[in-house]
C-alpha cells in the first residue's frame, strides 16, 4: 500500500450535502459523528468545504433545482472522491420517487460507491456503510498516476 | 447609505452552518448587514401534489416524511384532520399517547436545536455533550415506537402502538436524567461567556414585529407573546394536562435558547403527568377507506410553532387538494428583520435561532424580497402563470 493511499484510508473527510431529504438521514448523519457513536475515532471528520473532502455523503432525493449544485460540488472535490449514498432517498428516491421535482436516487446524478439504505439508517448503519467505503479504497488497484 | 460600498455574500446552498440546501444573498455595508434576500425552493420536492395522488392510508407515511425532525407533528396534524372529515372522536387513550410522543419529539427537537445552537457560536464542546444526552430521549422514541426518527405512532383514528406498563420505568428513568441535565446546562448557559458575549442582543425581534410578522412558536414566545397552540386551541389531549406556557423578555438569541430549555423541562412534567394519567382502552376505530366530500384545517404546535394542514375531499379515497403551512415558512419574514443591523460573524446563530427546518418548509411559496411580506398567491394567479411558464417552453 502506498503512502498516499494509507492516508486516504486512514482519515477520510467526509462532505455532507442534503439534496432535498426530509432531515430525518441528516440528522442520523450527523449522530453518527457525535459522543454515542463517534466515528471519529475512525479518523473521519465532517467537513465544510468540498475542497478539502474525500467522500460525499448524500441525504434524500436530487430535486430538479439542487442537481446543479450537487454536480457543481462534486466537481470541486479533489480526486479521487466517492460517494455514499444515506438513506433510501438517496438511494433510490423512495416516497418521493414520482414527485414532478424529484429526478430521483443519487445514481441518476453521480457514480455512488456505497449505498446505505433504511428510513433513516441509523447511525450504526451509517458507520458500517463508510467503512465498507473503507475497505472498497483499501482495495482499489493504484493505477500509474498513483491514483 | 452608499451602494458604491456595498458587498453582497452569497450564503449556501451547500454550507457548514446550513444543514439542508437554502441560498441566501446578504448585501453588507462594511460589516453590517443591510438587506437579506431569502432564496428558497432547493428542497422542493412537490409532495403537496404527490398527497393527491396516494391514499388517505398511504398519506400518513407520506406526511410523516415531510420533515424528518417534527415527523410526528405532521402526522398528528394530519390525521387530525382526516378525522375531522369523517367526525371520528379519537379514543381517550390513543389523545394520551399522541400527547407522549409529541412532547418526546419536542424534547428531541430542542435538545438537537441546543446542540446545533452551540455549534454555531463555536462552543462545541457543549454540543457534544447535548447530543450524548440527546440519545437518552432517542432511546425511549425508539423503545416506544421501534424507530428513532419516523415513529409511524399515529393513524386515521389513533394510535398503532400501546405504550406497555413494563417499559414505563424505563421511560421514567430516562426523563428524570433529562431533567437534571437540562437543569445543569440551564445554568452553565447563564454563567458562561462564551455562550452570552454570543447572544444576548444578538438578532433582536421586538415584540410588535414579532406580532406583525407573524413569528410563531419560541421564536414568538421568546419576544415575550404568550402564544401556543396547545393552549388556544387544544387538541389531542391537552386540555386535560397541565403546562405553563414559557416566554422570555429577552427577544434576543439567548432568550430562544433559554425558552426551548424550558419547553423540555416542560415537556418532561407533561410526560410524566400524562403516563400518570392515562386512561385505559382502545388504541384506535376503525375509519372508511374513502372520506366524504368537505374541507378541514387542522393545526398543531410543532416544536418550531404553529403548524397548519389544509384538506380537500371529494368524496374519494384520495384528497382533491393539501396544503402545508409550515412553522418555519412563518418565521422567515421574522429572520430577515433579525438580521438586518447585525454582523456578518452572527448570520449563522441568527439563522440558526429560529430553528429552520428547510425540509418543511419548501412547498410553493413566493416571498416578496422587496418588502420582506409573503406573498400568498390564490390559485387563479398561480394557475396563470404556469399557463405562461408552459406556453414559454
Ligand atoms: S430516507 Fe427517509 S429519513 Fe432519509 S431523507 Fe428520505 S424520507 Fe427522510
């Protein structure tokens, strides 16, 4: 494993975005980085700017107006990036699959790595999502970029 | 005021102190903010519409997702105003039940809004330790109703669960650390610098505006208007528990954080009273599938203030037309009068100090960003310019 990777799989920074969710997954997100739960003891951190994020956690269904932002911010995450997907919302835009706003799941948008499902996934769920993350990054190939 | 020195900050939709998607553009004169524009509408996901087209059965989970953090007080106010349609009387029981987990769900709210409250003034060591306590409340959701979030407790005549006599201690136990610990964090919040160079005189609403404006919930009480739902127009079963209705002279953030401290100690005498109280009986009647034709509005205190649900039957199983007024939609016109005179660095806990909730807010709304009024639009209007929208394309 090279440095760079041990790095990536040591602390990964995660960005969280809601596209349109209810709050319920954002709310179980953002337990999952407190006391009870605490993943930062994984080295993961949440994080305010896209620049400075590995991973993009995504809360609830991509409404027509937030797909913008949503690719836009995904664009200003340095590579290489991933994205999980929190909740069913994310996944596949659940009850409001047929809304006229809702483009649906975040795969319509972008490449997901992980999907959590559940409404809300609870925190534990959450964790043992980012941390098959974890192992998916520990087993990617390095290709000749050192990427 | 020279415009030439005028600054204008684009504030989300992605941002640290926004947890959900909302854009707001602030022209500033030096440090001082002069005009607020709110830009709304990221979380619109159309499910006044998609209510049309599902059941009145199926409704109740929609209803519940409309916001994750006052789930139950949307479905409450739901089927409140379903039954009203069918003229169902809701068993003695199931109103004591209802009463449980809405003041559980107050209590969750508050103590995440604190949470989030710290975190904005940058205190967060003391978010830390609200949200460890925090899960105190989120434990007894979960042992009541099976879920932390979406408790799915209500339905169209009742409740679906019973509230066991054996879990009762437990529930009990629960809230009397709730109640020492909000105790003890009441004080550390009146003693500490951090928290009142943060927020005493910060984002001032005086009474009259607040009145004007029409700010709801602790954003209203915390101007010292003694206004609550639960009293005026009691519902489930609060006419029959006793509660004082806390309110604060303050008007500024500080007495927003101590008025919600006093709705979870509140809420947890309420709980108490209510489990000492409860009737016994059925959880719920059976109600038609289909609602004869008419209209009802129900509405409830929501953590956040005053929620409003407006229904149209035809006679169907479906609804003709539902409308969701928010609480936080009506402390908008409210937040940007807070902000207006104050500096940048307090944008987020100002923001923050009405307790937004994005998710339930984003329904069809136009605001008037000249004269801060919302603008409500009767169906002719809106149907028109959709008409023009659609020729455009
Ligand atoms: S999955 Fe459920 S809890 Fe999460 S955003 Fe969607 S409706 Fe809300």
């Amino acid at each position: 494993m090279n440095l760079l990777k041990w790095a990536r799989t040591k602390s990964p920074w995660i960005l969280h975005f809601n596209t349109g969710g209810c709050n319920g997954c954002d709310i179980e997100l953002l337990a999952a980085f407190t006391p009870r739960f605490d993943v930062e003891r994984f080295g993961i951190l949440l994080q305010g700017s896209p620049r400075h994020a590995d991973i993009l956690a995504v809360t609830g269904p991509v409404t027509l107006q937030v797909r913008e932002r949503l690719i836009r911010i995904y664009e200003q995450m340095p590579e290489p990036k991933y994205v999980l997907a929190v909740g069913s919302c994310a996944c596949s835009g659940a009850p409001f699959k047929d809304c006229y706003n809702v483009i649906g799941g975040v795969d319509k948008v972008l490449p997901v790595d992980v999907y959590v499902p559940g409404c809300p996934p609870k925190p534990e769920a959450i964790i043992d999502g980012v941390v098959k993350l974890i192992q998916k990054i520990e087993e990617e190939k390095i290709d000749e970029k050192g990427r | 005021m020279s415009y030439g020195s005028m600054i204008k900050v684009p504030f989300g939709p992605q941002h640290p102190a926004l947890k959900e998607p909302e854009h707001f553009l602030f022209e500033i004169d030096g440090d001082i903010i002069v005009n607020v524009k709110p830009r709304i509408g990221y979380n619109h996901r159309g499910i006044e519409k998609a209510f049309e087209r599902r059941t009145y059965i199926q409704n109740i989970y929609l209803a519940e997702r409309i916001c994750g953090i006052c789930s139950d007080a949307h479905t409450t106010c739901y089927t409140q105003a379903i039954e009203e349609l069918l003229d169902v009387e809701v068993p003695p029981r199931a109103r004591y039940i209802r009463v449980i987990v809405a003041e559980l769900e107050r209590i969750h709210s508050h103590s995440l809004w604190l949470g989030i409250a710290a975190h904005e003034i940058g205190f967060d060591t003391l978010f830390m330790h609200l949200w460890r306590d925090r899960e105190a409340v989120m434990d007894v959701l979960e042992l009541v109703s099976g879920n932390r979030v979406h408790y799915a407790m209500n339905t169209i005549g009742g409740v679906r669960r019973e509230i066991a006599s054996e879990i009762i201690p437990k529930i009990i136990g629960s809230l009397d650390f709730l109640e020492k610990r909000t105790k003890y964090y009441m004080k550390v919040l009146r003693s500490e610098q951090t928290v009142l160079k943060r927020t005493v005189d910060i984002g001032v609403l005086k009474p009259e505006d607040a009145v004007e404006l029409c700010a709801v919930g602790p954003t209203l009480r915390a101007s010292g208007v003694k206004n609550d739902v639960r009293r005026d127009d009691p519902y489930a079963a609060y006419d029959e528990i006793p509660f004082n209705i806390v309110t604060d002279d303050g008007c500024d953030v500080f007495s927003r954080i101590l008025v919600r401290c006093g709705e979870i100690l509140e809420s947890i005498n309420m709980i108490r009273y209510a489990l000492d109280h409860m009737p016994s009986g059925m959880l719920r009647v059976r109600v038609p599938m289909a609602v004869k034709p008419g209209e009802a509005v129900s509405r409830v205190e929501a953590p956040r203030g005053e929620l409003i649900h407006y229904v149209k039957s035809n006679g169907s199983t479906r609804p003709e037309r539902y409308k969701v007024r928010s609480p936080t939609l009506a402390n908008i016109p409210a937040l940007c009068k807070m902000l207006i005179g104050q500096h940048v660095a307090d944008i987020p806990i100002i923001l923050a100090g009405i307790d937004p909730c994005f998710a339930c807010m984003d329904r069809l709304v136009f605001v008037d960003v000249k004269t801060n009024k919302k603008k409500a639009l009767d169906f002719e209007s809106f149907r028109k310019i959709v008409r023009k929208q659609r020729e455009l394309l």
